[in-house]
C-alpha cells in the first residue's frame, strides 16, 4: 500500500537524517527466494494453489482458494455454495487474462479505495465474456497467476514441456556453451571462484556473496560439496540469480513463440509500449544482433529473456529522450526567454566561513554546463588584483590565473554565451589592471559592443555564441573623467557588510548601499549587462532599458514572488534578473530554484559545491537542453500579452495540461547507504516519487518499504499526477532505507517532464555528490495523457470522464471597460464549444479503453490489438470488417457478435463520430476564436488610456490589465 505524506511536505535530499517515520514493509505469501524464472514455475504454483479475493458484482469479496488442475484445463476454486463441478472454469473457454481493476466491477466506487490496483486481476471467459474478479494479496501472485493464465491460453498446456529444466532452450543452450568454454580441459567441472567471477562478469551488479550463496544452496539440495561446480548447477544457478521476474513476466505478454521474442513480437513492444515511431522488422533484426547474447538467438531473430533484459538496461530503454541530449530549443529568442545556469561564488571548495578557493572549482562549475559565473575581485599583493570569497584570504587566486582558466574551459561544453558577474572591492589602479588582464586574456572573446538603442530586446544565445559578456556596473554615456564614482547596491555591500564591516552608504530608496570609485577602462567593458539599482516594478517598467539588470537578494526575491508575482513575471519577459543567496547562508547552503523560475528568473546563483535537492533540481532541469546552460523558459512566461498566476493551485489558462501515470516496478543493485552504520548489507528500501513545479504541480507519492531485499526490490505500485504547467515541471526519484543508523540517502534521479520518454524504462542512480551508481537502477513505466480541457480530478482517479451537468468550463473575465468587454462577451459561446468538441472526444475515447479492459493511459494500438485477440481466441467464427477507405474508419460486425463485443464497436463508432464532429467544426469555432483574440490584441496598446478614460485607476486599472491578459490567454489556448 502507498503511504501518503501527512501534513507539511517534507522534500527528502540526502543531507538530513528523518526524525520519524512510519515504516511500511510488503508481506508476500510467496518466499522471497521462489524466482518466478519460467512458464514450468508458473504453473508449479498455479497448481500448490493459493487464496484470493472473488468479487463479486454487489461488491461484495469473499475468500476462495484457487488451485489449477494437474492436466491444466481447468481452474477451480473452494469453498463454494456451488456443486464442485460448477465452482470451476475451463482454460479454453478464457478469452483474455486483465491486470488491475480493468471492469465494471473491479471499478466500482464500492471498492476502488479497498485494495491497490496491482493486486486485482479479472479473467473473461465465455462466449458472452462475463468476468471472474479476483484481488490477490500481492502482485507478485498477481503476476504469476495472469503470465500462467495468458501462457496457457495462448499455446495450451501441451507447450509447457517446452519449458521444463531438462529440456534445452535458447537460454540453457547459451548458458551451457559459457560454462564449456570456461572448462577447456572437458573435466566436467569448474571451481566455485571461477563459477563466481563468470556470473558476476554476466551481471556486473551482482553481489559475489550471493553467487557463492545460491550455488551452495543448490549444491547442498543435490548432495553435493566442494569447490567443483558442474553444468547443471552451473545453468540452475545462473538461471534462479539471473531472472528477473518483472522482465520475465512482459517479455511473456508479448511472446507468441514461447520464451523468446521474434522480430515481429519486438516490433509490437517496440511500437505500441514504447511508443517509438516508423518501427521496422529491420530495426528489431539489429537490436536482437546487438543485445540477444546467444549466436543460435542471434542467427535464428529471437531475443531471449537475456537479451531482453540487455536491451532494456540499454541506452535505447533509458527513461531519458536522446533528443535532449543535444540543442533541441529554439536559439534564437532574445537572452531574458531563457533560463541561464548560473553559479554562485564559484572559486569555493566548502562553505562561506571555512571554505578555500580553488581554481578547479571554476573548471567544475563549467563543465557541468554553467553560463554565469561570479567573479569576486579584491585588491592583492604587487598591484595584482586577486580573487576569493568569505574568509578565504589565505588561499587567494590571481585574477589573471582565474581569467586563464576561464578562457580556456569558457566553451568547452557550451558554445553559448557566458556571462561573467564581476563583484569589485579593488581600487581604481587595480581595476585598471583588471582592464588590462580581461583585454589581454579574453581578446575577441569579450562582448563589449553598445547596446543598440533601437532595439526592446537583448540578443539571442545564437547571436551571442562564443562570447562573454561583463555583468557589472558603468560609468553615464559619454563620462569625461577617467573614474567616478557609482552606488554599489548589490552582494558588493552584502560582502562589506559581512565581511569588513560599514563602509561610506548612501540610502537609495530605503536600500542601504556603499559608494564605489569606479575606472572608465574597465566600465567601457560592460555592455549587456550592466547593473542598476531596482527601486519598483513601475519605475523599471517606465525608465529600465532592455540591456540593464538587476540582482535580487534571495530574501528580496521571495517578497516579490509573493507580493508582486504578476508584476515579476511581467518584468522577467524583458529583462534579465539575478537572484544570489543571502549572505546568512554562511554554510552555503541553496535555496530551491523553483521558487524563482516559476516567475520567469533567468540566473538563479546555485552554489555548486553544495550536494542535495536544490543541487538536484538546478542540475537535473538544465539536461533538457543539450546540458548547454540555457533553458527556453514557457511560452506562457515570454509572450507579451499572456495571463500566468505564478502561486497558482489549479490548472492554468494557456496551458495544456497533462496526467503523468508512473509505475515503480523494480530496483536493481541498491547499494547500503553511503556512511550507514546499519547491521550487515541489508537493504529495506522505498522510494519517493516527487514532482517538483509550480505550486498547483507540487505532489510526492511513495511506495511501500521492500523487506531486506536491495538486489531486486519489486515494489509494484503506480501514481498518478496531474501537470498544470508540464514545461516547468521536474520528475525526481529518491530512494532512501528504511533500515538504518545514521544516512538513509541510497540514490536519486531528477529528470523534466518534457524530457521523460513513455513505456518501460530504466532509471539510473545518482549519488549524493551527483555521480551515477554502477549498475544501479530503478524500472519503471510511464505514460503521460492529454488533460487539456478539463477539470478537477474526483474519486475515481485523475482520468475521471466529465458528463456535461458537471463540465468546467473556462470563460472570460470582466475588465470593467465596456468595449473590450462587450468584445470578449461574444466569445463565451465558441468557448463553451470548444470545451465541449474536446471533452466529448476525450471521454468516447475514455469509454472505448475502458470497455477493451484497458486504462485511460493506454493508445489506440493497443485497443486494436486486444480486439483483435478477441476475434482470434473466439470459438465461433466472428468476423470484424475495418473500412480504411474513408478518411474516418469504420469498424462493423459481419453477423452476430457477443454483447461486451457489440459494445465495444458501438463505442468505437461513437469514438469516430465525435473525432469527426471535432474535426468537421473545428476551422468555424477557431475562426471565431482567433478573431476575437485579434480585435482583443487591437486594444494592447491603448488599453492603459482607455481605462484610465473610463476612470479606472490603481489597483481597478491593474485589475483590468489582469483579466484583459487572463481572456488573451484563453481565447489562445481554446482554439480547438
């Protein structure tokens, strides 16, 4: 069972101890150490029999106890009120074995909250497909009985022979020929180390001690001893350690050729689980010749259980799109689109108070993608200006050596531009000095050309490649002296202030800031970036040019996101910003960059040196792009006229919202956490799934804790997570210990949504500092599901259909300015339309999987295809015509056709016509709807005067610009 969290939301970094837990642990009726590793022990268990769960359609569950008969035709179960002939059911007259709560009974509100979906199967039989619901007590006796039911129901009790020990297989076959060529001589015989060493070769993850465990184990069963491991133990116990039961379950749904995959069965896995497009027999030849380790496997197309399991631990099956790899953005939007890595304090090894510079810190923080880095910059010896930070004095760094290192490594993983934010306590000669070095050292390198003032926005990451630009402040235009003096309102006064005490302030709007006498040579450096003073959002709307910027402490920046949201996202469209720690994170610790993306804060300073979420999340978000330090923020926070509430609670106007279904299946090779003294190697692990976000997408799930089991924990539970604003969402995965003293830290991932590829996918492991665990990770699998449209979720789950009596429909907003609103009053009608063509087409489509016995997760081939068994494990003789002709295909039964059948074909037909009427009405409610937005764009300009002329004015005026944006937005987004 999931475990909610209870009250505040606790966010789990490695870097802290729990100081209370409830503790979950998963009891299986199965032993831990029974390996579910073919059909033949599928069926030893089916027929030693086991209690479950019969449901019945009053909702009420009574306890039976099912077994499978020795000839395996029939299955029966007792206690029943029935005549034992009767409590009974032929495998033949089975027409499909449904995991989870997949019918109208196992639906039911009556006990959808009572049992967890994992633990419910239905088998339909019959030739009117009524349904058998049972609830088992966990999945891995769901798992067994549905893989034994589906074997026997597609090739018969006759094919199981096939699969006993003695007989050959791919697998034995391979397994036997590793151990003969380990044994050379032909003695018969390997020892123990050697026996070992090739199993754990095979299996870089395994632990040794288990090896030698299971061999001995077997050994001792067979009355065997010694160092000598002949063949047959040698296969067994490759065989019970190598088998993963999950893996071995889905390779069997899809089989059609007993316990192997063909090409035409990977190419359906391939297509319809995985999701990948324009999938060829081709294609799926290569990867058996890539993955499957047998040469008999290879020459005959047949990807063993093996190379299946090689195959989904590869690169091509990691949770992560390939696409993101590289630059897959848009480039060429101005700078202040995008958000920008950025480092704080990057000389530090440590913290603030104790830490040392170093020079590798700067190589570091660049090569993980960093785009913006702090230089702090203070008088030296010899009029060589040097740079540390905090208490560091003893271990200074020459500024010159700094700008060195900075050259050389400055685009070395990023060709994008680098912006250098220079914090000056040096006196004018060394600033002159200073001048000299950046000239000298970074040549062409440095951007130093005007702003031109023509222009609204900053130049792109694409025009800007291969520069650097100086973020610092300047001497007015056209300055007659060779120095003057500026405010230095900035981390400038934090570090005097925190460091060497009060110097001379001024007081500039009620913000305390020193005097700095500032050199023309190095103030002429500063082009794109030079640093102002914020006083308001109103004042910088009005005098703020496009190529000045501010910074923000992060104390500041947090007032602002909560008192000011609208207004900061308002002033992010344009210009850049800056949020650097407070000085009191004198152990350098990070705040959370989400608090500060979700109002459009492009440089959010992180300190590098320090592990944990924040960390996590700042490293983890900047993969999207090629990890080349620059993310295209959404479109919802860079378009001029758009309405974004950044504390938002609910979905947003705007934006297509989806429903993200991930199951946690498996973990492999968790390792004991790092620093741990918890008893021996035992592992009790449980995990964490986390959506980190906008306020409305915040949510954390998670699993059951797996009982002393770190090698190959199933844990079997899925969650579902609706995203308001997928582009500013991030998916992450902590696995912690519920067995231990001191660390419970084992591994994490963090990934963004729009990054996350669908199917069955494995997650690496990353430490706490950030490095990949070796053969460490989690198997999952993940849909994501359009939601756009509609409204709150309810009791059966986020994928709940909306009827029309209880559909939420977004409309206008009132302005209080009569023209405009008279305008968008108009559009309430094609609104209501829109909302309707889509939710019509989403709920046929809901009712169609549902009635294949799917989830509303599930795609149309897969529909399709559990039709088609239907129609070929059928008795009689049912014909089903699909009409491709026509531009909407028709599906029709040829003669009579059970009920459940007839509905399904009524609800695929009622699936086309609303697609149909979709499509049909689509250009006249779009016409509408995007001319109400143009004539709505019209008054943009005059909107400020028109409604002062109406006699709004203050917060009545801010309002209306409020709900004018709000009706922009939605006339945008409901365009069907």
């Amino acid at each position: 069972m999931s475990v909610p969290c209870v009250g505040k939301r606790r966010v789990w970094d490695g870097s802290k101890q729990r100081q209370s837990r409830k503790k979950t642990v998963s009891f299986s009726s199965m032993p831990s150490d029974r390996k579910m590793n073919s059909t033949a022990a599928c069926m030893a268990f089916m027929m030693e029999g086991c209690e479950m769960k019969k449901v019945r359609s009053n909702s009420r569950m009574y306890n039976r106890y099912f077994v499978l008969d020795a000839d395996m035709c029939w299955l029966r179960w007792e206690p029943s009120k029935k005549d034992s002939e009767k409590a009974k059911l032929e495998i033949k007259s089975i027409k499909e074995v449904r995991l989870g709560k997949k019918t109208p009974v196992l639906r039911s509100n009556g006990l959808s909250d009572q049992f967890p979906d994992e633990c419910a199967f239905s088998i339909i039989y019959g030739e009117n497909y009524e349904s058998l619901d049972l609830v088992a007590s966990t999945p891995d006796v769901v798992n067994t009985w549905v893989m034994g039911l589906r074997y026997l129901v597609s090739y018969g009790r006759h094919t199981v022979d096939a699969a006993e020990p003695g007989k050959p297989s791919l697998r034995t076959s391979w397994i036997g020929s590793v151990f003969e060529l380990a044994d050379p001589e032909k003695q018969g015989h390997i020892d123990l180390l050697r026996a070992t060493q090739i199993i754990k070769g095979l299996n870089p993850g395994m632990k040794e001690s288990r090896i030698e465990l299971k061999i001995k184990e077997l050994q001792k069963a067979k009355d065997e001893y010694g160092e000598d491991i002949n063949a047959d133990t040698f296969v067994e116990a490759y065989c019970e350690l190598c088998t993963r039961p999950e893996v071995f379950f889905l390779m069997m749904q899809f089989s059609s050729n007993k316990e192997y995959l063909d090409s035409k069965d990977l190419m359906l896995f391939v297509e319809v689980e995985q999701g990948v497009e324009g999938v060829t027999e081709e294609m799926c030849h290569h990867i058996v010749q890539r993955f499957e380790p047998s040469t008999k496997g290879r020459e005959r197309g047949c990807l063993s259980i093996d190379g299946f399991n090689h195959y989904l631990l590869s690169p091509e099956c990691h949770i992560f799109d390939p696409q993101h790899k590289r630059v897959c953005q848009d480039m060429s939007q101005p700078l202040s689109h995008y958000y920008i890595n950025s480092s704080h304090n990057a000389s530090l090894l440590e913290d603030h108070f104790w830490g040392s510079s170093d020079i590798s810190s700067y190589i570091r923080a660049l090569r993980m993608g960093c785009r913006s880095l702090e230089v702090v910059v203070w008088d030296g010896p010899d009029c060589e200006p040097v740079v540390y930070v905090g208490s560091s004095v003893a271990s200074q760094l020459a500024f010159s050596k700094v700008l060195d290192i900075i050259n050389q490594y400055a685009f070395e993983s990023s060709e994008y531009p680098l912006i250098l934010c220079l914090v000056i306590h040096c006196c004018v000669p060394q600033q002159r000095v200073m001048a000299q070095h950046m000239k000298k050292i970074l040549g062409d390198k440095l951007y130093t050309d005007p702003p031109n003032p023509e222009e609204h926005y900053l130049p792109s990451p694409e025009k800007l490649k291969g520069k650097i630009l100086l973020k610092g402040k300047r001497l007015p235009p056209n300055y007659p002296d060779s120095e003057g003096e500026v405010t230095d309102e900035e981390e400038g006064l934090d570090m005097s202030r925190r460091l060497v005490g009060a110097e001379e302030k001024d007081n500039l709007n009620g913000i305390g800031c020193k005097r700095l006498r500032l050199c023309r040579k190095l103030s002429d450096l500063v082009s794109l970036c030079k640093s102002v003073q914020f006083r308001d959002f109103e004042t910088s709307k009005r005098e703020q040019r496009y190529w000045e910027m501010c910074s923000f402490n992060e104390v500041d920046a947090n007032r602002f996101a909560n008192e000011f949201p609208e207004d900061f996202v308002g002033y992010n469209k344009r210009f850049l910003s800056r949020i650097y720690p407070t000085p009191m994170r004198i152990d350098a610790s990070n705040m959370n960059p989400q608090d500060f993306w979700k109002c459009g804060c492009q440089i959010v300073a992180m300190n590098y040196q320090t592990p944990g979420l924040m960390m996590d999340l700042n490293l983890g978000w900047f993969r999207q792009n090629g990890n080349c330090g620059y993310v295209l923020r959404p479109a919802i926070m860079r378009e001029e006229v758009s309405y974004f509430s950044v504390n938002a609670r609910d979905s947003l106007p705007g934006v297509s919202a989806q429903l993200l279904h991930i199951k946690v299946i498996s973990g492999q090779n968790l390792p004991k956490p790092r620093g741990s003294a918890a008893k021996g190697d035992v592992v009790e692990p449980y995990i964490y799934v986390e959506i980190h976000g906008i306020p409305a997408d915040c949510a954390e799930q998670r699993t059951k804790t797996v009982s002393q089991n770190g090698d190959n924990p199933i844990f079997d539970e899925s969650f579902e997570f609706q995203i308001n604003l997928p582009e500013l969402a991030a998916l992450r995965f902590v696995v912690l210990d519920d067995d231990y003293i001191g660390d419970e830290f084992i591994g994490q991932y963090t990934i963004p949504f729009e990054c996350l590829q669908p199917g069955y996918r494995h997650v690496p492991l990353q430490s706490l500092t950030g490095e990949f665990l070796p053969n460490t990770t989690l198997f999952v699998h993940v849909a994501i599901t359009n939601r756009r449209g509609g409204g709150k979720a309810h009791k059966r789950g986020l994928s709940v259909r909306k009827g029309r009596k209880t559909r939420e429909y977004t409309s206008t907003k009132t302005t209080g300015i009569k023209v405009v609103d008279e305008l968008f009053r108009a559009s309430t009608q094609p609104l209501r339309e829109a909302t309707d063509l889509r939710e019509n087409v989403q709920n046929a489509m809901v009712s169609f999987k549902e009635l294949c016995g799917l989830a509303p997760a599930a795609n149309m081939k897969q529909c399709i295809l559990t039709v088609s068994s239907w129609l070929l494990n059928s008795e009689r003789s049912l014909r089903v015509t699909v009409d491709l002709s026509e531009a909407y295909p028709t599906m029709e039964a040829q003669g009579p056709v059970p009920e459940l059948l007839r509905k399904v074909l009524n609800a695929y037909d009622t699936m086309i016509q609303t697609s149909r009427t979709l499509i049909e009405s689509a250009d006249g409610v779009y016409a509408k709807l995007t001319q109400a937005q143009r004539a709505g764009l019209d008054f943009h300009e005059d909107l400020h005067r028109i409604g002062a002329k109406e006699g709004l004015k203050g917060r009545k005026l801010q309002k209306a610009m409020e709900s004018y944006a709000w009706n922009i937005t939605v006339l945008k987004v409901h365009a069907p």
